[in-house]
C-alpha cells in the first residue's frame, strides 16, 4: 500500500500491474500474471469493479500461447497438471513424500543461506492429511469412489 509499483521494477504495482505491465514487454512481465492465486479477492475489493482475475488469467494463456513462460516453469506446470489431475497419483505422491513435507518447508526457511527466514515461524504440518481425516470422520462411511 504505501510503496509504489518503482519498487516492482515499473510503474505500475499490484494485480493492475499484472494486467498492465505485460501490454509494454511481455518477455519482461511474463511472471506477473502467475504471482496471482486467482481466487478473485482482488476483483472484490476493486473500486471501479474491474474484472482482474479474469484478465490476468487470460494473460497467463497468452503468455503460454506465445512461449513466453520459462521451460522449466513449463514443465514444472504440465507435472502439475498431471499430479494434480489425477487423484490416485495425487495421493500416492503425498502418501510417498509425507516426511519430505514435514522437514522439507523447515529446511528451506531456517537454512543459513535464508536471512529472512531466521524471523519467521511456519505453522505446524498436521499429522493426518485432510483426505484421511475426511474419509475417517465424515459420515455414512461412503469413500465417494477414492
């Protein structure tokens, strides 16, 4: 709020920035539309109702269409797509990787090189999953096909 978008490496901050910074180097702002979670908050509080979630994921397709994403985010997103897409591989890969995730985001904050994160806590990783607590305590005992 109180810094302008100069901080940002242009003149314009924020998700308008992500609309409106590709429109004058797309090679340059390629990165600004993927910062955006897109769950349409920034629509909702916008003043003038402007329908930014919308406009920034379609600047996401473009910039795939034109090959302006880096190869490895390109195939960071198609592995994505496929562990994402598929809940059998999804929980297979959480089941597989569980310690990994519960040291894994420790190490990458409280590692010597990450000053920042010397400051900062992370929440505790749960013990369950929410799959298996779902399945555990929801009721009727139907699995819904998982």
């Amino acid at each position: 709020r109180r810094s302008g978008g100069l901080s940002y490496g242009s003149t314009y901050a924020g998700p308008i920035g992500a609309i409106i910074n590709p429109t004058f180097d797309l090679k340059r702002f390629s990165a600004l539309p993927f910062a955006s979670t897109l769950n349409g908050s920034c629509t909702n509080v916008c003043p003038v109702k402007i329908n930014i979630h919308e406009q920034i994921y379609q600047w996401r397709q473009v910039i795939a269409a034109q090959h302006e994403l880096p190869f490895v985010k390109q195939e960071v997103l198609k592995m994505a797509g496929r562990l994402l897409g598929s809940p059998t591989l999804y929980r297979g890969a959480v089941a597989s990787l569980e310690g990994a995730l519960r040291r894994l985001p420790n190490f990458m904050l409280y590692n010597p090189l990450n000053i920042w994160g010397k400051q900062r806590d992370l929440p505790h990783v749960p013990h369950t999953t929410f799959h298996a607590w779902y399945r555990k305590n929801r009721k009727g005992g139907d699995d819904g096909g998982s």
